[in-house]
C-alpha cells in the first residue's frame, strides 16, 4: 500500500486468529461461534479480518446493517451473515439477494420477508431477537412465544436462530443470571410447543468468558477477538492486542523555556526543551481529550501529548531526549519495555475501549501482518 503520511495502524491477523483460537477453547466444541464484525470490524478492517476469520472456519459473521452484509458478498465472503440491526419492508429483496440472514422482532416485517421470499421461490432464514432485558430491539420475552408461533406460520420463513442481549454482563452478575433464567424459559416453552429452533445464542465477549452457561449453542463475541478485555482482572483468559498505532516524528526544534504549545497554550514547557510534532490528530479519531494525557512511546521511552491535539497533528515536548524527524512513534502497541493499550487509552479518555477503535478514521492506513 502506497501512502506518504507516515501514520498507520498495524493489524496482526496472527493474534487475531490466536484470540479466536482461545475463544473456542472455552466453549464446548459443538458450539458455533459468530464473530461480530460490525463497524469496520472494530475499526480493523472489515474484508481482511473477515477473510481471516472465515480460513479459521468461522460459523457466522454479525454485521450491523445490510450495507455491511453487501459488502462482504462482494468481497466474495460466502459464510453465513446475521444482520443484528434491524430493517425496513423494502430491505426484504436485498437481504435475499445477497443471502443475509435479517434479525426479526416485527410481524410486519416477517410478513415482508416472507412475501419476497415466496416470490424469489426460497425461503429465507431469520433470527428472532428477543429482549430480556437490554431494552433496545426485540420482542418483550413475556410476548415471544405467540410472537414466534406467528412466524413460524409464515411458509417461507426459517427460523433458524434465536438470541438475546446482555446490558452489563461486565457489572451485574445477577441481572445477567437472571436475563439467562428468562432466555431459557422461552427456550424450555418454544420446545413444550413443539418449536425448534436450531440456533441459540447470548453470549457477548463478557459472556464467553464469564458465563458458561450463557453459551447455548452459537456465541457471538467482537472485542475479545480483537484482543481486548471487556473488563479489567479477567482470568482465565490471555488475549493478545490486534491493533497498533503508530507514526513518526515529522519535525524536532529546540524552544525556550516558558513556550506554549498549540492552541489555546494548555502546555507551557518548563525548561529549554525539544518538541518534535506528529502527523496524526483528532481529525483520524485520536480524542481531542486525550490533550496534555496521552502517553506515547519514542524510541522505547514513555512521554504526553502536549498541549492540544490538532486536527491533524500533535506535539511531544521529550525534554533533552535525542530524537529526530524521522524517528517513529508508537500511540498504541509497544516500543521497547514499554506498552500503550487500548484500554489505558479508554480510561484517560472517559470512554470504552470499543470507541477507541471504532473511532480511528479511515485516513489512517491498516497495515496487516
Ligand atoms: C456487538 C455485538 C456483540 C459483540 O459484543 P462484544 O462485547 O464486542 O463481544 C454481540 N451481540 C450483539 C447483538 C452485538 O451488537
């Protein structure tokens, strides 16, 4: 890949493929495993992680829209895609085209599909979302079961999952217990009616590794894959960090002491100094309140953003530590002894790891290796 910018992020496919590796080490092995690659896969690259996923013989992949799901089609990916947004009536021939398999929780809409289908004279598999408790789609759990027995009228329409969303499965261990006690309420009932439904599945990356019993038979993690922790001191699971950000120095010069730095002077240097100035900013999701917090390594050594972060760029006073322009720079990943996570960024930042990577624009170049 051709760029000039030296700013980029580094995508290891091979700790990728270790994350996905520990996390089927968890789950039983007749359990399926969706990996969730909505949002550019966490801002990883949605085609090149997806194409390693499905050579890992993933069973399923979850996008967030259609656009998503047409996008891999494109791509050539032939895997099973669960779209987990929702959609509209006149989505219904898309989603057969493109064979994306849609979330359900409407009759209006499952009659849509079911509609089209018979009309393209195949039917159409859906998981059915319901809610126990996240409060965001699906059906109430308490009117799931006359729900599901409509759609399971409809001839043209499979169901063929089932799921379910957990709000903090991260903080609340009883909420989550609970929200598991109604799921598999609903499961117990569909199968005293005489309803099979071949796929269940609840468990986010907070529940792969914390709840066994959240498992079913598909589970559907995203960040853990990435190598990040839903939460801080788990055990029992080591995962490794996909993405690195790095750049390099573009321009070193000595100041005074008593010089501000960048707009508004929110960085005054303390002594003569140097400064040197990196081509990255809030204009490629690097956080503008990461301003005078930030850690970022040179060289091995730990240093701050000074001063606020520019669209475009930021600067580092390293004191009377040698560094020029060309010298790289690491705002993510490790140089030397020292390490930056996604997390200790999350933190410093007043927000959660999954915005971090999310947020990293598509100005920034992904380097896989
Ligand atoms: C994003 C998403 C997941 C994955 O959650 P992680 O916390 O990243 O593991 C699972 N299920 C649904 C419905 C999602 O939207």
């Amino acid at each position: 890949m051709q760029f000039y910018r030296p700013t980029w992020a580094e995508v290891n496919l091979g700790n990728l493929a270790y994350n996905f590796r520990q996390i089927k080490k968890m789950v039983s092995s007749g359990t399926k495993i969706m990996v969730t690659v909505k949002a550019d896969a966490y801002g990883h690259g949605l085609i090149p992680v997806s194409k390693k996923l499905a050579s890992l013989k993933v069973d399923f992949l979850g996008v967030a829209s259609i656009d998503e799901g047409i996008k891999l089609r494109q791509a050539g990916i032939k895997i099973p895609i669960l779209v987990l947004g929702l959609i509209f009536k006149k989505d219904a021939p898309a989603l057969l085209r493109y064979r994306l398999t849609p979330t359900v929780c409407d009759l209006q809409i499952a009659l849509a599909l079911d509609k089209e289908a018979r009309k393209c004279s195949r039917p159409i598999n859906v998981h059915i979302k319901v809610d126990t408790g996240m409060g965001r789609i699906g059906v109430l759990h308490q009117e799931a079961l006359p729900f599901i027995e409509e759609v399971v009228k409809l001839k043209h329409i499979n169901i063929e999952g089932l799921f379910t969303h957990f709000p903090f499965a991260d903080m609340d261990r009883d909420f989550t217990s609970y929200q598991i006690g109604l799921f598999n309420r609903l499961v117990n009932d569909l199968k005293n009616e005489g309803i099979r439904i071949p796929l269940v599945h609840s468990a986010n990356s907070m529940g792969v590794i914390g709840y066994r019993e959240s498992h079913f038979n598909m589970v559907r993690p995203g960040l853990a894959v990435y190598g990040l922790y839903p939460r801080e001191d788990l055990n029992g699971i080591k995962l490794r960090p996909v993405l690195s950000l790095k750049t390099k120095v573009v321009y070193a010069k000595r100041v005074p002491g008593g010089f501000g730095l960048s707009y508004g002077h929110t960085y005054i240097t303390e002594k003569p100094s140097s400064v040197v100035t990196l081509p990255i900013g809030y204009g490629d999701g690097y956080p503008r309140n990461l301003s005078n917090f930030a850690p970022v390594l040179i060289k091995g050594k730990r240093f701050r953003i000074s001063g606020n972060i520019c669209m475009d760029q930021v600067m580092v006073d390293v004191g009377d530590f040698a560094v020029k322009a060309g010298d790289e720079a690491v705002l993510i990943g490790s140089s030397g002894k020292e390490k930056i996570t996604v997390e200790e960024l999350a933190t410093l930042s007043a927000t959660i790891p999954y915005e971090i990577v999310c947020g990293l624009g598509s100005r920034i170049p992904r380097l896989y290796i």
